[in-house]
C-alpha cells in the first residue's frame, strides 16, 4: 500500500498489519455490550463519501499512484 501511494509518506515501520479487524470488531460487537454500544455510537457520527462517482478524485487517485517500475 505504501509503494502504491494508498497511503501518506510514511516511515513503513509505523504500519502495522492487524489481519481481519473486520471479522474480530464483529465478534467483539456480538459479544460484548460496551463494543457493541461504541460501534453504535461510531456509525452514528460516520457519513458516506462516494469518492467513486466523484470524477475529478478519480483523476488525482490515479494521478497520484506510484506505481513501482517493472522488474526486467
């Protein structure tokens, strides 16, 4: 994600792989009130952005890739 560019500049040590924080936030929504009452509270303040339909973020997204240079 960093060589792409999906990410800020960086120091790649401060990143760190959490594996399936979607699965684990679930369970810990399913079995645990306090979780469940904070994912509530969250999704209350959250908005959609539909950066997709949004052309011209689209043009700078793709602009904006650092794709790495091919290995010969």
């Amino acid at each position: 994600m960093l060589t792409l560019g999906m990410l800020p500049d960086l120091d790649p040590a401060r990143v760190e792989m959490v594996g399936n924080a979607a699965g684990t936030g679930a369970i810990m929504a399913l079995c645990d009130e306090k979780s469940r009452q904070k994912a509530g509270a969250l999704a209350a303040r959250v908005s959609v952005v539909d950066f997709a339909a949004n052309m011209a973020f689209q043009e700078q997204f793709v602009k904006s890739l650092n794709f790495p240079a091919p290995r010969n």
